[in-house]
C-alpha cells in the first residue's frame, strides 16, 4: 500500500476505542525531531513521495477516499514530527495502514516535511 494510505490509516488507525493511530505514539516517539524541518528540497521530495506511495489511497489532495482518512486535517498538521514517523514506520495493518519501515529513514521525514507543510 502507498504512504498514503499509510498515513491515512495513520490518522484514523489503531487507538483506543475508534481513536487515531496519531493518539497510540508513545511520549518517547512523539519527542523526536524531524532532522528535515523546513527545508524546501525535504518538502518536494516529500511531495513526490507522497503522490508515490501515500495518494492511491489517501488522495492526491490529501483529502481521503471513502474509508480512507483524509490528512489535511489538524490533527496531522499539529502531531509531533515523531509522532507521525512512529505511525509511518509502526503503520496499523489491521486498519489498512501498512508499516513503511521498508523506507529509508531520510524518505519517511521528508513525507512528514510535506505532511506538515499546508498545502
């Protein structure tokens, strides 16, 4: 599955009693900073990832598909960088959401530097 349904799955995976998988990152992983942050060139490879991996399910608009989270919500823009690479990594199979461990690291914080960039 793409990152997008990835992240997707991420925002609505996994948490307790229909909560996002966003809400299951522990306070360790939610603490990491993205080595990636406003960089320009992280935030369009980020982009081009994410039409790669992440749009088939969660849309090129970043706004979902039916049972598919959108992720221009605020819910990902104010999530901890750490929080969504503990999300794309950990993913929520049995929400959909598959682990992007496979990823080099450097790939899944520039998909984050996009996620968090407004569009």
């Amino acid at each position: 599955m793409p990152i997008v349904g990835l992240l997707v799955s991420v925002a609505m995976a996994g948490a307790p009693a229909g909560g996002s998988l966003i809400q299951r990152a522990s306070v360790r992983a939610a603490a990491r900073q993205n080595p990636l942050e406003g960089n320009h060139t992280a935030r369009g490879a980020g982009a081009k990832l994410y039409a790669r991996e992440c749009a088939a399910c969660h849309g090129v608009d970043r706004q979902g598909r039916k049972g598919v989270p959108p992720l221009d919500q605020t819910e990902v823009y104010r999530a901890t960088p750490g929080t969504l690479f503990w999300v794309l990594r950990n993913g929520a199979l049995v929400r959909g959401m598959p682990s992007f461990a496979h990823l080099p690291e450097a790939q899944r914080w520039q998909i984050i530097t996009f996620l968090q960039a407004r569009p």
